[in-house]
C-alpha cells in the first residue's frame, strides 16, 4: 500500500496583502504568535523581513533551500531573543513557501 504525505503541520499565512506583506501564525510553546511579514525580491532571489518584538528580523535562503536569519545587532544574548520563536518562524516560512 502506497503511503501519502501528509504534512503534520500546516503554515498559516492570513491577511495576505497585494503589496507582499502578510501575517504568519506561528504556535511555539503553546502560544500563538502572529507576526508581519513582507517579501522582498533581489534579482534571482528573495528575502522575507519579519517585524517580532518591534524589530526585523531579515529570512533568506542558504545553501540547501532552507531559511536562516539575519538580525542585525544580535549579540547572542538569549534574553534579547529567544532563538527557538526564530526558528519556529523559520520552519513557517518554510513551510508557507514551499521549501
């Protein structure tokens, strides 16, 4: 018998704008997240900027097609973010956008 994917989460984008910009609903940690983004495309590539906590947080492809951040001004401080909602975030914006 021949198994189907299926994905056991689903990315939620809502509020979906004309402009590139829309709202990702992220769970982390029992909460719900709803953070802005906004696509931005460079050429042959693309950037997502995500405002989180009054900051952006810029999300582009590696290598291997997956999302990593870029925060500017990071000094590795885990109070000042918490490193696993920018993952989570990341995995969303994978999944939204098909990586």
């Amino acid at each position: 018998m021949d198994k189907k994917f299926i994905p056991s989460k689903v990315a939620r984008i809502v509020n979906l704008r004309m402009d590139g910009s829309f709202t990702l609903v992220v769970n982390y940690k029992g909460k719900e997240y709803q953070v802005e983004g906004e696509l931005r495309t460079f050429g042959y590539t693309h950037k997502i900027a995500i405002n989180f906590e009054g900051r952006e947080i810029l999300f582009e492809p590696d290598e291997e097609r997956n999302y990593r951040a870029v925060m500017p001004g990071y000094d590795g401080s885990k109070a000042e973010k918490d490193i696993g909602l920018v993952q989570a975030i990341a995995k969303e914006l994978a999944a939204a956008f098909d990586r």
